[in-house]
C-alpha cells in the first residue's frame, strides 16, 4: 500500500515536473524596424512603427495582436529612431502594471538587418523556448493557438523543425506580378500533406521556372503555389536563434534564412545520394579536427568548406500553417499601407477596427453608413459631401463643400472649402487651404498645403512640408523637409546615422522660425545639426521655389532612373490604366517569347527518346550534334577575336559558352586550335604558288619532308605564334578545373588531386594534338605534310609539353596502321624528345633493347 | 446507344526491340500473350465495352500488319469494324498518325497504345474530354510498382522497393487541367515549369505518381493541325503532348481559327474557366480594388488559350502498359491474379485457371494465380506457382515453374527448374535444366543440364 502511494507520488511529481518544463511563457520578438527604405523619406524622421496606420500607430496593432494571443513576453528591438520608439513604448498602455504582458526593449545601432537583430537578442539569451518572430508593422487578428499547437506537436516528433511560417492565400496579378499588398510574387512549394516547405522564392523572373529535382527526391507530391502570400508571422524555435549566429552571414529572413535552411536542405539529399555512411563519418573526423585546430579560416578558403558547412546546416525544416478566414497582413510599402487601411475600414480586420477600444489610445469614433466612421467633435459643414469608407479624426474642420471619401484623415486637421480629397491619408494637424485637389496621397503630421494646391497620384508629403499656392505636385513625387541623401550614402547606414536622438527634436524647433522666403543657398549635404546652429546666420536650406511653391517648404526627392520606371508598383496610388494597357499588351505579345522557347526545347536535345515508348520506338527527337555547333561557336568567337576584340574579351565568351555546353576545357583548346589552322589554310598565299623544299634539320627530319608547302607551314607558324597565349590559357586554366573536379570529389585524398592534375593536363594536350590529327585527315588534307613539322613547333613555342606528346605517341602505339601516319612521320622528332626526357645515353640504351627484342622477334 | 462521334486510332506497334527476344518477325508486339491472349486483345475488349466499334489499328511494318490484321479478322469478324493500317517502320507516333489522319473524319480522335490493359473505361475519357471542350485529354493512371512479387520466402523485401517514375505532372488544384509534363530523360531533370501556367492557376500540383497511360483524346481538328505543321514532331507523348501544353496560355492552334467551331457560348464558358482563376481581385478582401480593365484583353485572349485535361484513374483500376519484358512479366502476373477480372476467364475455386483439355501427372500440382492452357500436358511431381503455361506444351516430370510466363508449344524436359521468366513458344528445355530470371526466344533449344541466371537466350 505504502509502496504504491509512494509510486503515485512519485509520477504525480514526475507529471508536475513536466510540466514544469513545458511551462515556458510565450515569448515574441518583435522588430520595431523595417531595415528596408520603402519609405522613406517619411522613416528619416519617424520610426516605421509608429506611422499612424488609420490613426493609430502601427505597433499598436502588432501589440494588440500579440496581447490577443497571449504572449506573455515582448521583446522589441529598436534600431533606427530607438529612443522614439521607447519613449513612445514607455507612455503607452502596454507598459502600464495592467498590461498583460511584459515588454522589453532591446537596443541596438549597428544592426542592419533582421539578422543581425537576432544575434543581439541571441546575446542577450533570453530566448528560452518556442517563440513569436513578428515584425512592428503587421496587422493580423489571427488565432495562434492552432499554429501553435501544430508547432509544439511536430516539435515533439521531429526537434529539426524549426520554423512554422503563416501564409495566407493571396492571387498576385498576371499583369504586374505583384499581390494587392504590393509584394512581389512568390513561388513557394509545399508538402501537401506535412506542410513542409520545400522550396521559396520571391523573385521570379524567368518565364521559365526551373526547380531543382532534388524536390521530389522523396516526396511523389508537391504543391507549387504562385497564390500565397507570406504574412511574415513566424513561430519559431530557439535554434532559429543560435542558427542565426552560426550564419553569420544571414541578413534577411527571407532571402537568405529561409532560402538557406531550404537549400542546405537539398544539399543534404545531394550529399546523403553522394557518399555512403561511411564517408559521412569520415567527414565528420575531419570537420571535428579542423575545428579543433582553429583551422577554420583554411576550411573557408580552400573548396573544403561547402561540404563541411553543408553538413554542419543541414537538415532543419520550416513548415507553413495557412491562415484562411483571418487576416494578415505587413505593410512592406506603400501600397500596402494603402491595401491595408482599406481592409481595416471595412473590419477585415476585426476586432482591430477604428471604433473598437481595443488601443491604449482611446479612439472614440462612430461607425456611420457606408463605413464612415467620424469623431464626435468632428465640425464639420453641412455641404460637406463625406463619401464611403473614410474616417475623420477628432478635432478635424471640414470646409464648405469640401468631398473626401476614400480616406483617412487624422485629428485635429483644417480642411478649407471646395476641397476634394480622394484615397488618401492624411495624418495629425494638418491645414488644407481652399480648393486644394488631393488624389492618392499620404499627408503627413503638421503639412501645410496652400490654396488650388494639386497633388497628382502618389505623392507622398512628409512632416511638415509646406506648399505654396496653386501648385501641382506631380505623381509619384515624394517631398520632404529632410534633403535627399545623396546616392553614395543611400544605403541603410545612413538612415540609422542621423536616427540618433540627439537629432530628433530639430526639425520642431526648426520651424518655429519663420524662414519662408529669405534662406540663402547652403549645400544640400549639410547635416541637420549644422542646419539647426546656422539658422540664425539666416543660412538655410533653398527650397526651390518652382517645386513646392514660393510659400513653400521640402525638397522634392528626385528618384533614380531605374528606380521611376518601377514607382507604380510600390505607390499608394492605384495603378494606372495606361500602365495596365501596357502591361496588358505586354503580356498578350509575351507568347511568342514562349513560343521560340518551345522550339528550343527541341533543338537543344532535351527531348530524348527513350526505353518507354510503344512499339513505335519514338525516334531520335534532338541531339543535332551539340559538339559540332559548339566547335562552330567558337570559332565564330575566335574570329571575332581576329577584327579586334581583346584577348581576355574571347577568353570570357568561350568559357561561357563552355559552361552553357556543358564542354570541359580541352574542347575549348581543340576547337581554338582548329580554328587557328583553318586560319592559317585560309592566309592569303602568294601568287606563284610554287613548292619548296625545306629541310629542317633541327630534328633531322628524313625525306618524309620533301614537296612539303613552306608557305603553309608559315602562315601556320604565324597564326600559331600570335595566338599561342590563348592556347596556352586553355592547356594551363586546366589546373584550375581539375582542382575544382578533385576537390569536390575527393578532397580527403590529396594525393590524389595532385595525380589527377598532371594527368588532366596531358589528357588535354592530347586532345589538341588529335584534333590535330583529325584536321589534318579530314579537313585540310593539304596540311598532311605539314604535321610533324607544326607538331614541334606547338612544342618549340612551349604550347605542348613533352609528355603530352610522348603520351600522344604511346597511346596511338596500339592504334591501327591507319592511324599511325602521324606518329611515324613524326618520329624523328618523337624520339629526339624522348631523349631529352631520359637523357642521351639512357635512351641509346633503350633504343638498342628495344632493336635487340625487335631482331630477336624476326 | 447514342453515337459517340470518337473514332479511335489504335497504336499497335511492330517488333519493338526493347521487347527482344519476346517478339519476333512471327510474333509482334500486339500479338504477345498476355493470359494466352494477344496483348491487343484487351485494348480491343476495353474499346467493344464502351461502345467504340470503329477502329483503326496502325502496325509497324507490312508483316507484322498481316499478321495482326489476320487475327483480329478472325477474332473480332462480326464484333468490331476493324482497319488495319500498315505504316513504315521507325516513323513514330506521331509519324504513324500523320499518315493515316487524312481518314480521320470524326470530331475527336481517341488514341490507345495497343499495349495498354486496363480497366479504366475509355468512354469516361471521351465523356471528360467533351465536357471540358479539351484539345486533348489524357488518362492518367498510378505508376505501377513493378519489380517482381516475392516469390514467397526469397526474402524481396530488403529491397525497398520505390515506383519507378514514369512521369512528373503537373495540375490544377481541381485536378482536371493538364499544366505540366515531363516524360523520359526529362523526369530526371530539375523540374521547369512555364511561369505563365503557374500565374494563370496560382496553385499547382506536382505529382510524381501519375502514369501517362497512353490513352489519348485529342481534337481532330487541332491533331491535323499540329501533324500538318510541326512536321518534325515524331512522337505524341514526347512532341505534340509537350507541345499543346506548352502553348495551352497562347495558343497557336484556335488562333489560326482552325478549331472547330462549337456553339459560342457553351465553347467561351468553358474557356473562361482558366481566364477567371486568373483575376486579380477575386479572393481579395477589398473591395474597392484597384479596378482592373480586364475585358479589355479577355476577348483577345479567350481565343488563345485551349485546355489540356486530364482524367486520373482511380487508384482501385488496373492500368499498366507493356513496354518492357519486365512489364510482360508483371502484367502476366497481374491479369491471373490481383487483375483477374481483365482476363476474362472464370477462375476455379483454387483461383486458378485449368483448361479441361490440360492433363496433369500424379502429385503435380498448380497453384492459385496460375493459369493452364488447352492441351498442355504435365508430367508427375510437378510444381507450378504463378505463373501462365500456354497450350500444347509438352513439360515432364519433377519441373518446377514459379512466376513465369511458358507460351505455346514448349518442351520442358524433367527435373527443369524455371523461376521468374519468359519461355517463347516453341522452346524446348532438355533435362535440368535451371533458368532464373531469363528470357528465352523462340525456338531456342537450352541444352540439358545447364544453368542459366538473368540471361537472354534467342537464336542469333
């Protein structure tokens, strides 16, 4: 009895124990920083997180979402404006004891990128379970519990699965290939039955999409999705973290974790289909030993490392729970931004609606017909016209005759008469003059627009940007008080420089003053401290007046060529008909493009015939001698080379056209060579085209030599001589190549690679010479004669080694009598080499042996 | 029984030699026994049961022509209306319909490998493919796991045995429109996929357990078409297939207004099924999308795209395809036992088949699964297991036959022991001899005593 009791004991304790254990509080980190420049030049001034989304800063609704499914420990990184967003935080109802989770913020200034944001929350080990990885600027309402619980279970079954990613379903265009948020497409490929996902790219642009066949190595069925959308919500474990660390070179989660998580995977299938157990074990010895010695640094730099790496990465997986009635979202540019303020007007987003008090900001908005939602100190005209889905902030006057619809407009704005506002969001205290026009566009806080001021599609005004009367802000322009960085320092860095707090306040005290029309010129790349000590020098910045009027205040941000032709995609304006004229014609012509595709497929052999066939055996489908067009190939390049192209220049278009034809480096060399012969053949000759006979008694050649054409011989010699150093690119690059071939194959036997080395290189001379031999037979049989007399001149100039030629010689030794012309005629010239190579007396010794066993065979 | 307006193109093939040394000058592929029963005589039972009594069977090579014209003549004389075209050797699939589509009058061709046994009714595929107003449609079935059953206690099972892929497909989520297809040398290669296909559907299924089982319907109009132009093209799976799927999107064949017109609605509904998975806006939550001119280009373009469907058998059908000696072995297996309904014989209650005429020594036993032709005569102590013996074979005392297939008039000598091969009619074994895994041709004589493992054996 007693026993038993302390048996049940003892498994109750063991069950709390567990439990123990597997109560870790639900923790999130949440980047409170975009690390991308979508928005600009709004983010130079205010962090990303705490642009007014429908009025309410986005990191509310992350917040919310967070505090909705009960996460029990925030930690939000801050990099660019870091103190803006823990001041704002420290205000906020989150950070009050009522709040039912806690925050953290984790600083940081040097971090560039979602990976490096990990490492710093990685060292700060206070990651201690399954984990919430959540972006500051998604809006979602989702149920995590299920996702969750998906998570924890495959967890449990398999420790390798890492990561669970949210998607959503989301049809990009066929025109632009983007989703309604923006985004670029995705391709993704999942395991329809695990939900593993097998393969991820966000940039797709071939017409052609090729996926490794690794995919199916193991599954017989995968989905290929062109029609999710990635929310960017991860559940994810702590070794995310630590692999984060391992890799230090992962900047993005996307591109580079996720991608590299999958395609490490693939190499895993590679490596386990490439070596057996056995050599696995190995590898791993070695990999453990270099480790040990600190070699790392020599791993890296030799061939070594990928292999090494591959094993040290591989395996984890990443799984996708799709969400199907809720919503999730992340604003990326500002598209979505516009995409997304939409949804949430129209309660896609419920409970994350604008009149739910659901924020720590007490928003006491009513909903009226039509999705209209308005504060109640709203004055407002009675000719007022307030159209669908709009909502207007407390404190906001709203002019005679004034329309809005579409819109957001923030507290405390003045609206003037006969104003027409149509798609956009304007933010916090801004003054709209009499009949200004706005279409499309994101007013931010304290903007001042002038009477008849028209803004097209797209414009973005940042804070406190002033317009004078009636201008025309064109489309897509973006205008800000901040002047342009200028290319060179356009890169994130310079975002998170200026971000120091120090700066933040100057633009307010900045326009305190009235500086309207009287600033002299002061280089743009001033900084805005020195701005801020010369304002009373009355040295400022000159806006042009042209641009944002004589009354007026920012600069408007030039945008790159490249960057223009892409602005649609991205801007809050909907794209324009004439675009998806465009677009649309594009893509009714791009057929053809596909059609020549398909005779492609023909013609480069792919379509292969094969065993399966019935009994009418499909016959031969392609292969139209790959070998011959490549020789054609290059020696069309070869003679580009000769109307002036540079050497390097021919060196670069055969390699490439090496690798497309998939041909090693001697076909290089024996097809340069046939082209430098057929060069020589062509050489105009002199018109008395009579015969001389040479001797050429450097190597006592016999009278093999007579009748032989010396004008051939040198024009040959020529051609060889002035192209010997591409030749000899191509006989010496071998090196390289059959390191590459040893590395990857052998590399934990050196010796090995060097043996394969020398015997690569003879292999490749050797083609040279019988591509020599095969010229001399076929195609120019004039040049017959001619062969021992170019063969030791290739040597003489040091293009064929004597072991090539030795080599050349002892393999035709078995050949037929028909193929041995060349051998015998060059003879004389082989024998003088062979005793050069085993010395004089050596080789008399031999020859007489040999002249002995001959005699004794009579 | 209303008129299904398909004619159907029987592709019977002549002396493969994948097939060597089964077939021969005297027996062509059709004609090989499948059950005692020319393989062709299962495609031509299958087409009778669907009520598809036109047919045309296409044979490589004048002999082989005769020869098969003269069996279906006197097997099917008043059941079928059968035409037997003869067509130069090595012309291809595709060569062979060239040649014979100038007779081809009917709205649909269907097209069936002569070597296909199956149970999949090809009515559902000419039902499928009207339905949809395809261009063609295909019937795609499981991949046979092929490799030999376990012969008992030889303990096969160490070898995990993976289906052999055949082919890598591609489908809508709905499982009805061909996107993707990758056969031969292809199935090996990294997967490509036109981007275009994925855009219009979104989401693909890519399978790697289908089978093209060879059983086609194409439009006629649009086969002409192709056959008339693509003058290169040899093969249906390997060029016209790949071809219309290709183009399925931006469609060379309607545009040239060659296809037959149907009645414009019925044909623009159809149609639009692939147009409309394609909006921008249709999953969308917003409403006020960004309105698209869609109808702008949607009447240019419904007339450039056609549809290549698929029908999938269902995975209880029997499908598979004789084109290799092991696929003989396998379907013999098959069509006596898991199959057994293909063959068309009443099974004793020992689950086999024993011809009355069939004579049987002392102790001799035969199996379940096994299948005894009229006329064959079996010494004392035999053992058959699995396998088909065909008629008139003379086999003595104390043989041992397991898993394999012996055709007509074989001489099997006492104390043979034959495992898991092909024995061609006429052979004769003399005494003890051991074969394992071999194929002997026709007329071949195995000198007694010897031991032959994985091996050919035919007359030079």
């Amino acid at each position: 009895m007693a026993q038993k009791k302390g048996q049940r004991g003892a498994t109750s304790v063991a069950a709390d124990d567990s439990e123990v254990v597997a109560r870790i509080p639900l923790q999130a980190v949440l980047l409170a920083d975009s690390f991308n420049l979508k928005f600009r030049p709004i983010t130079l001034e205010r962090p990303k997180v705490l642009l007014p989304l429908v009025n309410v800063p986005m990191i509310e609704y992350t917040l919310a979402w967070l505090d909705s499914v009960g996460v029990e420990e925030v930690f939000v990184f801050c990099c660019s404006h870091s103190q803006q967003v823990k001041d704002y935080l420290k205000e906020s109802e989150w950070m009050k004891p009522s709040s039912r989770f806690s925050i953290t913020t984790v600083e940081s200034h040097d971090a560039i990128s979602a990976g490096d944001a990990l490492r710093v929350i990685y060292e700060k080990s206070v990651i201690r379970g399954d984990f919430v990885l959540i972006s500051g600027d998604t809006i979602s309402n989702m149920n995590l519990t299920q996702a969750l619980q998906e998570h924890k279970e495959r967890r449990k079954k398999d420790p390798l699965a890492v990561m669970t990613m949210i998607i959503k379903h989301s049809k990009p265009s066929n025109l632009t290939h983007q989703t309604r948020l923006g985004t670029d497409e995705l391709l993704m490929a999942i395991d329809p039955q695990t939900k593993e996902l097998m393969f991820y790219e966000d940039k797709v642009n071939p017409s052609i999409i090729s996926i490794d066949k690794e995919l199916l190595a193991n599954n017989t069925w995968v989905y290929l999705h062109n029609n999710k959308q990635d929310c960017y919500i991860d559940i994810c474990s702590p070794e995310v973290l630590s692999l984060f660390m391992d890799n230090f070179d992962y900047q993005h989660l996307r591109r580079h974790f996720v991608k590299g998580l999958l395609v490490d995977d693939m190499k895993d299938h590679l490596i386990d289909s490439l070596t057996s157990s056995d050599v696995r074990y190995k590898l791993h010895k070695i990999c453990a030993f270099y480790i040990e010695l600190g070699l790392l640094a020599v791993l890296i730099q030799s061939h070594l490392a990928l292999p090494v790496f591959m094993y040290m990465i591989m395996g984890y997986k990443i799984f996708t729970h799709e969400i199907h009635s809720s919503y999730a979202a992340r604003i990326d540019n500002f598209r979505s931004y516009g995409t997304i303020s939409k949804d949430i007007l129209q309660r896609w987003a419920y409970p994350l609606v604008p009149n739910f008090q659901y924020f720590g900001i007490s928003s006491k908005v009513k909903l009226d017909r039509q999705g209209v939602y308005s504060a109640p100190d709203v004055v407002q005209s009675r000719s007022a016209r307030i159209g669908a889905t709009t909502l207007i902030g407390s404190g906001t006057t709203i002019g005679n005759h004034t329309g809005i619809s579409n819109s957001v407009v923030g507290r405390g704005c003045t609206i003037g008469n006969n104003v027409c506002i149509d798609g956009c969001y304007i933010w916090d205290n801004v003054i709209i003059e009499d009949g200004c026009r706005l279409n499309h566009a994101i007013v931010c806080d304290g903007v001042h627009l002038s009477a008849g001021v028209v803004l097209e599609p797209g414009v973005i005004l940042s804070f406190k940007v002033e317009v004078g009367r009636l201008i025309t802000i064109p489309a897509y322009s973006k205008v800000s008080l901040r002047p342009q960085p200028s290319v060179q320092d356009s890169d994130e860095e310079l975002e998170y420089a200026d971000a120091s707090s120090a700066v933040i306040e100057s633009p307010c005290t900045f326009y305190t003053h009235d500086l309207f029309n009287c600033f002299s010129a002061i280089v743009a790349c001033i900084s805005i401290t020195s701005m801020v000590s010369n304002r009373n020098a009355e040295s400022s910045p000159d806006y042009s007046a042209h641009e944002v009027g004589i009354s007026g205040v920012g600069y408007i941000w030039s945008t790159n060529e490249g960057e223009h032709e892409e602005e649609w995609r991205h801007s809050i304006a909907p794209i324009p008909e004439a675009k998806l004229i465009e677009l649309s014609h594009a893509y009714l012509e791009e057929p053809d493009v596909a059609y020549l595709d398909v005779n492609d497929f023909l013609v480069s052999g792919e379509v292969k015939p094969d065993s399966e066939s019935i009994g009418f055996d499909d016959g031969d489908g392609g292969d139209y001698g790959d070998s011959a067009d490549f020789d054609k190939e290059v020696e069309a390049t070869f003679h580009r080379a000769l109307t002036g192209v540079n050497q390097e220049t021919v060196i670069l278009e055969i390699n490439s056209l090496r690798l497309s034809c998939n041909k090693s480096h001697a076909d290089c060399a024996g097809a340069l060579f046939f082209s430098m012969m057929e060069l020589g053949l062509e050489a105009p000759r002199s018109s008395n085209n009579w015969l001389l006979v040479i001797k050429l008694d450097m190597f006592g050649s016999d009278n093999d030599n007579h009748g032989v054409d010396c004008e051939l011989y040198q024009n040959i010699a020529k051609e060889i001589n002035k192209w010997k150093d591409l030749l000899k690119h191509y006989l010496k690059s071998v090196d390289e190549e059959a390191s590459i071939y040893v590395v990857s194959f052998r590399f934990y036997e050196p010796y090995i690679y060097q043996l394969e080395m020398c015997i690569c290189y003879i292999q490749f001379a050797i083609e040279v010479i019988l591509k020599f031999e095969e010229i001399c037979l076929e195609t120019a049989t004039e040049l017959a004669p001619l062969f021992s007399i170019i063969l030791s001149y290739l040597y003489e100039k040091d293009i064929l080694s004597e072991d090539a030629i030795l080599s050349w010689a002892s393999e035709k030794e078995g050949a037929d009598e028909s193929d041995k012309i060349f051998v015998k005629q060059s003879e004389s010239f082989i024998t003088i080499l062979h005793m050069k190579l085993i010395g004089p007396q050596n080789w008399l010794k031999e020859a007489s042996e040999e002249e002995d066993e001959d005699n004794g065979d009579e | 029984m209303t008129r299904m307006d398909f004619e159907v193109v029987v592709l019977a093939g002549g002396a493969s030699s994948n097939l060597s040394p089964l077939v021969s000058q005297e027996l062509p592929k059709a004609l090989l026994p499948v059950a005692n029963r020319p393989v062709l005589s299962y495609v031509l039972e299958l087409l009778e049961g669907s009520n598809l009594k036109d047919l045309i069977v296409v044979v490589e090579g004048e002999d082989a022509a005769q020869l098969v014209g003269g069996w279906i003549s006197g097997a099917y004389a008043d059941r079928l209306h059968v035409e037997v075209a003869a067509v130069p050797e090595g012309v291809g699939t595709a060569g062979a319909l060239r040649s014979i589509s100038s007779y081809l009058t009917a709205n649909d061709v269907l097209i069936v490998s002569g070597d296909l046994v199956t149970d999949v009714p090809p009515g559902a595929i000419a039902a499928t493919h009207r339905r949809h107003g395809a261009v063609v449609t295909t019937l795609l079935c499981s991949s046979p796991v092929s490799g030999p059953s376990d012969s008992g206690t030889s303990g096969g099972k160490e070898k995990a045995k993976k289906p052999v892929r055949h082919n890598i497909i591609g489908l809508d989520p709905t499982r009805q429109y061909l996107l993707h297809m990758a056969t031969g040398a292809e199935v090996e290669k990294d997967i490509r996929l036109q981007k275009r296909i994925l855009q219009a559907v979104g989401q693909m299924e890519i399978r790697a357990d289908l089978m093209d089982a060879h059983l086609y319907a194409f439009k006629r109009t649009v086969l002409q078409d192709i056959l008339d132009q693509k003058d290169k093209f040899q093969s249906i799976r390997q060029d016209i297939l790949p071809y219309l799927i290709r183009t399925q999107l931006s469609s060379e064949v309607s545009r040239n207004g060659l296809v037959s017109s149907e009645s414009g609605s019925n044909k623009s509904a159809v149609q639009d099924d692939l147009r409309w998975l394609s909006q921008h806006r249709e999953i969308a939550p917003s409403t006020f999308q960004d309105s698209q001119p869609l109808s702008l280009k949607s009447q240019r373009d419904d007339q450039r795209s056609h549809k290549c469907c698929v029908y999938i058998a269902n995975e209880s059908k029997y499908c598979a395809r004789l084109n290799s000696i092991q696929a003989f072995s396998d379907i013999n297996r098959d069509v006596i036992g898991e199959a057994s309904h293909l063959s068309g014989y009443s099974f004793s209650a020992q689950n086999n088949i024993i011809h009355p005429s069939a004579e049987l020594g002392s102790k001799t036993t035969v199996g379940p699964q096994c299948m005894l032709a009229e006329g064959s005569k079996l010494g004392d102590k035999c053992s058959v297991k699995r396998s088909v013996i065909g008629r008139h074979c003379r086999i003595g005392s104390n043989v041992k036959i397991v898993n394999s297939v012996v055709m007509n008039h074989v001489t099997i000598d006492d104390g043979c022991s034959i495992q898991g091969s092909v024995i061609c009619s006429n052979v004769q074994l003399q005494e003890r001899v051991v074969l394992k895994d071999c194929q002997v041709g026709a007329g071949y004589i195995v000198t007694s005593g010897s031991e032959h493992k994985s091996e050919s054996l035919a007359r030079k």
